[in-house]
C-alpha cells in the first residue's frame, strides 16, 4: 500500500499539478480544498503526512492543524505547512500551530520531497 498524503490545496492548478506530481513518484494523494474538509479527510482516511496550504478559505490551515494536533487520532500525522505568502515569522507561527516543517511555494519538488521523506519511508519504485 503506498504512502498516502493527504494535500490541503484550494487552488486548482496548485493542487492538480502537486497531486499528479507526487503520484507519478508513487505516492497516493487524497484531496481537500479547505480546511474543514482537510480536518475531516485527516479523521476519516488517517495519511501516512499532509501538507497544509496555510491560506485555505471556510479554517486556514494554522486552524486546521491547530485542531488536527488536539484529536488523539490524528496528533502524530506529520504537517508540512505550504504558503505562497512567505513573510517573516511565519515558518515560526506554522511550527507553533503545530506544523512539524514548513515549505514555501512555488513548490521546489525536489526539496519537498526530501522533507516528506523525514517523516515517512518514500514509494518503492517497481
């Protein structure tokens, strides 16, 4: 069973383009587009990581991992936090929501995968 990752991403080409990415390095990829959904594909589907876009409409994304991190069944997921908007102390203000790394966009796939790859074993390539 591949490592699934759970992608919190509204923006459409954003999601669609990482998500297609990842799965061609053999990862599964579930989807949510807001951090509502986010919180409740977590609690339902339990990914191996998640990368949290920070700007989500309905809960951004410091919310949504604030919540993640209270529930017992999903505090030990790894959060990697995902923003376009990189501004000062805001790798701090992630890792203190609870993000357990922090990537800036556009998304270097190549440095992304080497911080999935702290948290979880990559797809073995057949």
């Amino acid at each position: 069973m591949p490592v699934t990752i759970l992608l919190c991403e509204d923006n459409d080409l954003s999601r669609d383009m990482l998500m297609r990415r990842l799965r061609r390095k053999g990862y599964g990829v579930i989807l949510a587009t807001d951090g509502s959904e986010g919180l409740n594909m977590a609690q339902e589907h339990k990914p191996d990581i998640i990368l949290m876009d920070l700007s989500l409409p309905d809960m951004d994304g410091w919310e949504a991992t604030r919540r993640l991190k209270a529930i017992d069944d999903t505090r030990n997921i790894p959060v990697i936090a995902l923003t376009a908007h990189a501004m000062s102390g805001d790798r701090e203000k992630a890792l203190e929501a609870g993000c357990d790394d922090y990537d800036t966009k556009p998304v270097d796939l190549r440095r992304l995968l080497t911080k999935i790859g702290r948290f979880v074993e990559p797809p073995v390539k057949k």
